[in-house]
C-alpha cells in the first residue's frame, strides 16, 4: 500500500512537471512571436489645420495611405509601422510640444514632418535625439548635413523647383530682350526660402529682376500688392504661396489686366484644386511638382488606386506616399544590419542611391555630406482645367548649391 502511494505521487509530479514544461514552453513561443511583431513607432507633425491644411490634410491622407501599404506587405521584416498622426495646427510650439511627447514617452524612432516652421525650430533637437525626419519642408538648406544631419525630404529642395522653372522659361524666351521677372510670395520660412538661390540663378541666366511683393497666406484679395508689379510689365512671376493664394493672385492679376504675365508657382501653390478655386483664371499658370498626379501611368499608381479605391487624390497625397516608401526602404535596410533606430534608419537612408518608389517620383538618392533627393522637377501647367505635364527638367547636382 505504501509503495503504491509512493508511485502515485511521483506519477503525479511527473504530470505536473511536464504541464509546468508545457505551459513554459508556450509563454516563451508567445514572447518569441510578440517580439517579432513589436510595432515600429513613427511620429507624424502634419498641419490638419490652420492655414495650409488644405495641403496639408492631403498629404497626411497619402502618409496614412503608404503606411497602409507598407504593413500589407509584411511590415519591416515583420514588425508594422505604428504611426502616430498629430495636427501641429500652423503652431511651432504645438509642433515641439508634440514632438517632446512623441520622442520621450512614445519612443518612435522617425518623424514624417510637414511645414518649415516646426521642420526648422526641431533641427537642433532631431540631431540631438538622433531621430530623422522626413518633412514636406523642402527649405534647401535642410538637404546640408553640416547644418541639418537628420532632416530627410523627397523632393527636390524649394530652390532647385525655382531654378528648373527659370531654366524652363529662359530656356524657351525668343524675344532680343532680358525676360523681366518678379517675385511674389508670403513672409513666411517656406515663401523666404528660395529666393536667395532663385534670384541668383535668375541673373546668372539673364533674367531682368524687376520687383517684387508680399502677398499673405491668408489673403482674400491681392490687386494692392499688384498694382505695382503691373507697371513693372513682368514677363514672368513667381508666386510662392499655398494654392489658395496661388488662386486669389492669380484673379487679382486678371482682374487688373496682368493678361500678358505667365505666373509659375512653388510646389504647394498649385494643385488639383486651383481651378476650382481661380476658375479660367488658372488656365496658363505653371507649377512644380515632384510627384505623378492621380491616374498617371507609372507602376505605382495602381497600388494607390487600389487603396483608395480609384477616388482621384491630390499630387500632395502621392508625396506623402512617396515619403512613407522612402522611410520604409531606409528602415529595411536598417533592419537588416540589426535594430532599428533613428540613428540607424539615418545611415541607411544615406545608402540610397537612385532608389525607384514605383515610378511616382524622380529616382531618390541621399549621401552622407548631401541630403538633396534629386535634381528633377515636373513643369505642369493648368490647361482647359487639370494639370498637364510639360517637362521634367533636371539640373546638375552642383555642389555650391547645396544649402542654399
């Protein structure tokens, strides 16, 4: 009786060590598998509202859109992008404020940014917090590493845009006379940009700069400021606002004759919406774009037409797709060395070299002394009301460019 006792216990030790083995086992598989898919957090600075949320609302669609994408097909080698949208509202301290938040207790490794503003104020911070941002802001002095180490854009900086558009226009003048070009923009880091290196470059080609003005972001009328740029007799003016200013410049102009002047337009003054907004008005301006406008015939527009199930979106929106892809491939390459880090995506990043995002932008390229995507721009103009391609101009990469 007792040796059957004693044989009965140590059967039913036996058992339970084995389910205690069993039940180890699962809870490190379970860890195991939960490691493998710990999201990879990303931070998103976008203006949803204020002044230019009608750009910036859809660009953050696009930035949704990519992220979306990039976790239906496996994440970073299995691990989902998490991605954190906040509005920064046109605010700079809005912006850092969430920013402090995302980057100290939320731990993401990478921002997706958006106006210069907050893009410019976080420079110091990004490098010190080693965390990269890949903003909408494409102020060419962010492409400097010396000066911007973890600031990243896809498309080409606010300067190059200006100095295509003035290669385009100089390059096609048949008159025996210098065009005469002025300049109109908001005070404001984003229309302060490039003026500099744009009116540099003008003179360098033969431009006649005869003036300039200042025109709101929120302007509701223009012919003021306009009037005086009339007398002037621009061949050419640059507008460097958002497109609902594009659009109150554009009927003020017409409204006071301008009728001979051909007005080209930054990246961001100038989209889908313009001619609903200026009408025939619009018919003849000129942009720059970097990116394929919705419907066009590159690969990679039938992913976004899947996503968004063929409902046309704007340019801004296949930007901030392109800027989702991008991240993606400096974070699997990163991957594939060891952990993801900001400071790790930052060095992978810096590996790119005409790195295609399926057709929807000029080829990507980022080195470690210079962080400018590509020297090529889309020329569109408005015809009969839709954007119309022209030309994709490409400058050389010229180093005393880089900057400035």
């Amino acid at each position: 009786m007792r040796v059957g006792k004693i044989i009965t216990a140590v059967c039913i030790m036996l058992v339970a060590g084995l389910m205690l083995f069993g039940c180890g086992g699962e809870e490190e598989k379970s860890a195991e598998t939960q490691k493998a898919t710990t999201p990879i957090k990303v931070g998103g600075l976008i203006d949803l509202s204020g002044p230019t949320s009608s750009v910036g609302r859809p660009y953050a669609e696009g930035l949704k859109a990519g992220v979306l994408y990039v976790n239906e097909q496996g994440g970073i080698e299995g691990h989902p992008i998490k991605f954190d949208l906040q509005d920064t509202a046109y605010n700079v301290q809005q912006g850092l404020s969430l920013y402090k938040k995302m980057v100290n207790s939320d731990h993401v490794v990478c921002i997706q940014g958006f106006g210069s503003a907050v893009t410019e104020a976080l420079i110091r911070s990004l490098a010190k917090d080693k965390i990269p941002d890949l903003s909408a802001s494409y102020s060419a002095h962010l492409t400097d590493p010396k000066k911007a180490p973890y600031n990243f854009f896809i498309a080409a900086d606010y300067s190059t845009q200006l100095r295509a558009a003035l290669k385009y226009f100089y390059s096609s003048w048949k008159k025996d006379r210098a065009p005469k070009l002025a300049f109109i923009y908001p005070d404001h880091p984003y229309g302060l940009a490039p003026l500099a290196g744009g009116k540099a470059f003008a003179k360098e080609l033969g431009f006649d700069i005869v003036g300039e003005a200042n025109v709101s972001l929120k302007a509701i009328d223009a012919t003021t400021e306009l009037l005086s740029l009339k007398e002037l007799a621009p061949d050419f003016c640059w507008i460097g606002g958002t497109t609902p200013s594009t659009s109150v410049i554009l009927k003020s102009a017409k409204n006071i004759g301008m009728t001979d002047t051909v007005f080209f337009s930054n990246i961001w003054g100038s989209d889908e919406n313009l001619p609903k907004l200026a009408g025939e008005d619009a018919n003849g301006a000129y942009s720059n774009q970097s990116a394929a406008i919705y419907g066009q015939d590159v690969p990679g527009m039938k992913v976004i037409e899947k996503l968004t199930n063929n409902v046309p979106q704007m340019t801004h929106f296949t930007r901030g797709f392109v800027s989702i892809l991008v991240m993606a491939e400096g974070m699997k390459r990163a991957a594939a060395n060891g952990p993801v880090t900001g400071e790790t995506i930052k060095t992978s990043l810096e590996t790119l070299r005409g790195f295609n995002p399926m057709g929807l932008s000029p080829l990507i390229s980022y080195f470690p002394d210079d962080h400018r995507p590509n020297m090529a721009v889309f020329i569109y103009v408005i015809k009969d009301g839709k954007l119309t391609f022209v030309k994709e101009e490409i400058l050389a990469r010229r180093a005393e460019w880089l900057g400035h």
